[in-house]
C-alpha cells in the first residue's frame, strides 16, 4: 500500500488488531490502541507547550514508553525528534540545545536550561485531554540525531526522509508483525531507527531499558523474539554467561541477528556462528547519514572472514587513497559513499560539514575491498573511539580534562579492551607542583561528559604532549601504549 504520515501508522495497526501488544516494558503491556491513544493525548499536551508543524524538539528521555509515545505524539504534530540521552551533563545539554534551537525540551529539569521551554521527565498528560486522532500532519524530517564531532562540539544529523512510511515494507530484513527486541539506548541512530520502523510495520517491542546479558536471552525465550540488533559489546558480555546458562536460553524463535556499530571480533563472530549458526546472523556498516551501507550474512563472513559486506543498492561505494584514486583490491583508504540521488540526499548536518571528494562523502573510516567488492575495516577514523558500540571523539574528552585548572594539556586515545572493544584512556600533563590525583579528574569529567565518554585509566605524564604549533599525535601515543600491553 501507499506510505502514510507516521502520525496515522498506530491507528494503523490498531484497526488491524486492536489488542496486539505494541510495547512490553517490564511487567507493563501497551497495546497498539493503548499506545494510539497515549499518544494522542500526549501530542495535545504538547500542543499545548507550543509544539507545532515542522517545530525540532529534543527528547532527552531515558529508554521507556514515555518515550514511544512523545516520538509518535511528534509526529502526529508534524514535528521532529531530535534524540539526545537523558543522562547528558549541563555542559554537553547546552552545548546541544543551543545547536538546535528546539521549540521545546522533553525530559529534563527546567531548572537546567533557563530561558528555554523545557517539560520535565513524567510530567502528567490530562486525562481529560481527547484521545481521539488528530488532523493529519507530515514531518519534514522524521528524525534528528545527535552525534559528537571531531573538534569535541556536537552536530546533529537531519534525516531528509519526510515523515511518512508504508506499513506493508518492513526495514532491515524484518517482517509486518514481528517481535523485536530493543537492547539499546534509543538516543543512538541503529535502536531508534529499527524499533520505530518495526513499530511503523506492526512490530511487537520487546523494551528492555537497560542492556543485560541474562535477561536478553529470557525475553528472548519468554516473548518468541524474531529479530535483534546487537552491538558487539553485548554479544561478547552473552557469550561470557556461564555455558550452561547460555545453552539452556531458547532462541529457537530468532530469525533475524543484525549487530553493528564497531567492529566485531573475528573469534566472537565465530563463536555466535557455532552458538546460533550463520544464517541468523548479519552485519551492517553505515552511518546515520545513510549515504550508504554494507550488509554481510553469516554464510558470506564464513568465506569473507573479517569481512563488513557489500555496498548495498542504493548507493555507490569507493575507496581512496589521500590524492583521491581508487585503491587497488587489498590497498588500505578511507571508505567514501554516494547515494544514487545525488549528495545530500539523504540528510544535512547542523553544526559541522561533511568530508567530501567530489560528489563522495566519507564518514572518515578506513579500510579496503578485496577482488570481490567485500569491505574490511581498518581502524574506523584515526582518533575515534569505539566504545561498546557508542563513539568517543578524543577531542571531546580533551576539552573537558583541560577545563580543570590544574590540567596543562591532555591526549585521550583508544586501548583494546576485551568487554567494550575498545575504552578510554587518558594521559594528562598536571600543572607544575599540584597534587591533582586521577579521582579529582573523574569527579571533573562527571560534571561534564555522559558516562561512557570518561576514560577508565587516567594516567599522567611529566613530559609536554602537544608539539609547539599545539597538535599531539595520538597514534604514536596510542602505539607506545600498545606496546607495554
């Protein structure tokens, strides 16, 4: 059928099979006409706070039903999302809100952002307020996200896709009706975008909160879930459960295991290809952009091992080297994309540029192809993080250590870590004579970063770490590390 405004997509479904569960969280059920009518009404509170078409609103939200219901209640508004996590310090909050300029707020302490309109986290909606759909409205974006850049200061992604969808054409090999499973935080682009488009095709979501390694695999036996998207972080914190704990879980209803968002590790793949077999399993390599994407499946990794796949249609992929040919098979680059509607067609920043050749846009990653077009990443950009699933610019956490007075100047690199991939270290250079211990730079830095961003070693350096025209390598630095593990 014809794609409709997202705003009507509940109502939808509802029509379909009104009592189908739309949301479990915990021990709560929401059913799809549950769900159509908390979002109505939310959407008239909103109203009422000023939010109206085309208006950007940052959602600062812990994972929840009060969150599925004011990303709906917005778009039966005609409003955006503008997705940010509900545990950002003030710097980081204002940094973002400032960028954004949103009409409104949702999810913090108003005390937070003076002068702006802010509805704080469990506001009340009136029950008196109709619950009954609203006049039909279409975003002009359908989502906002926001993302760290590589100078340490926010951006935010807006996806050019209008806010209308069919529901009859499922996303990312899901199915109308399935039943989904959400591990993820849904400020970040993968949970977000696969929970909505499956709750957009009459998807069953299974909310978990917060990621746990036993409990994923009993909702997965308790509720049938057919379709998960896993970081490699969370595969690996599964896969260390005690074997009889893991062997005994039911996944016998799983049809569909992607993971993204950093690389995974060979032996850990092949570990859940033993567990689970190939054919569940796929992989993805794209970014929030989407000016492209590989997907790979279980059977091609096993003879393309290391491998992130294929560019998928839709899209042109190339690698290139730093005078912009074409890398020979094998030959490390940076990976470039270009959508076949032209550059720019699928989102546009605030607050940063893209990186370009020509028409080809590169999110900054490097890796090579091999004779037969299969992508292989190398490091992914040359100072991110990737840390459980989440990046982490150095230059972010830098600005923030070198805001205490006692800190000359500082480096922040990434160090294997068998958990997260790879975590935060830091290395800081202490104003002469003080007594600045690692425990004064963490109660620092959890003022001014979201958790995962604080490093987990903070280790100090009597010697500069900046050359005189102030830039550090952070590779060398990185390397030396490397080399004492």
């Amino acid at each position: 059928m014809a794609a409709i405004p997202l705003g009507q997509l509940l109502a939808h479904h509802a029509a379909r099979d009104p009592r189908r569960p739309a949301i479990t969280f915990g021990d709560e059920v929401l059913t799809r006409e549950g769900l159509e009518a908390r979002a109505n009404r939310r959407a008239r509170m909103l109203q009422s706070h000023g939010v109206g078409q085309d208006d950007l609103v940052t959602v600062a939200l812990p994972n929840g039903l009060e969150l599925y219901e004011t990303t709906f209640a917005l778009w039966k508004l005609g409003a955006v999302p503008g997705m940010v996590s509900s545990r950002l310090p003030d710097v980081e909050l204002g940094a973002i809100v400032q960028l954004a300029d949103p009409k409104l707020v949702v999810g913090v302490d108003p005390a937070r952002l003076p002068g702006r309109r802010v509805l704080a986290a469990g506001a009340a909606v009136d029950q008196t307020l109709s619950a009954e759909p609203l006049a039909e409205a279409i975003s002009p974006h359908w989502k906002a996200m926001t993302s760290g850049g590589s100078t340490g200061r926010p951006k935010i992604i807006i996806d050019h896709m209008p806010g209308i969808y069919d529901p009859q054409t499922p996303a990312l090999l899901q199915q109308v009706d399935d039943v989904l499973l959400n591990p993820g935080p849904l400020y970040h682009n993968a949970p977000f975008g696969s929970m909505h488009a499956g709750l957009f095709t009459g998807a069953h979501v299974v909310e978990m909160g917060r990621f746990d390694a036993a409990e994923a695999l009993r909702l997965i036996g308790k509720h049938g879930v057919q379709w998960v998207n896993f970081v490699p972080t969370m595969m690996a914190r599964i896969w260390k459960l005690p074997a009889e704990q893991r062997l005994a879980a039911d996944m016998s209803s799983l049809r569909v295991v992607f993971h993204m968002a950093s690389a995974c590790p060979i032996w850990l793949k092949e570990a859940w290809i033993d567990w689970i077999g190939p054919d569940p399993l796929f992989e993805l390599y794209g970014g929030t952009e989407r000016q492209g994407m590989t997907i790979i499946t279980g059977r091609e990794w096993l003879q393309h091992k290391g491998s992130v796949g294929k560019v998928q249609p839709g899209a042109a992929m190339r690698v290139l080297d730093p005078e912009g040919n074409d890398c020979a098979p094998g030959q490390l680059g940076e990976i470039f994309f270009r959508p076949d509607a032209g550059p720019g067609a699928t989102y546009h920043y605030v607050g940063a540029e893209a990186k370009t050749a020509g028409e080809w846009e590169s999110l900054g990653d490097l890796g090579h192809m091999d004779a037969d077009g299969y992508l292989y990443l190398a490091d992914r950009r040359t100072d991110l993080i990737l840390s459980g699933g989440a990046n982490v610019y150095p230059a972010e956490v830098e600005a923030a250590l070198d805001a205490h007075p006692d800190v000359l100047t500082s480096a922040v690199v990434g160090l294997p870590d068998d958990d997260l991939g790879q975590r935060v270290h830091a290395i800081v250079q202490r104003r002469e004579g003080c007594e600045l211990s690692a425990d004064d730079l963490l109660t620092h830095l959890e003022k001014r970063l979201v958790r995962y961003k604080i490093p987990r070693n903070i280790e100090f350096s009597a010697t500069p770490l900046r050359d005189d025209a102030g830039k550090v390598r952070r590779s060398a630095l990185r390397e030396a590390r490397l080399a004492r593990i």
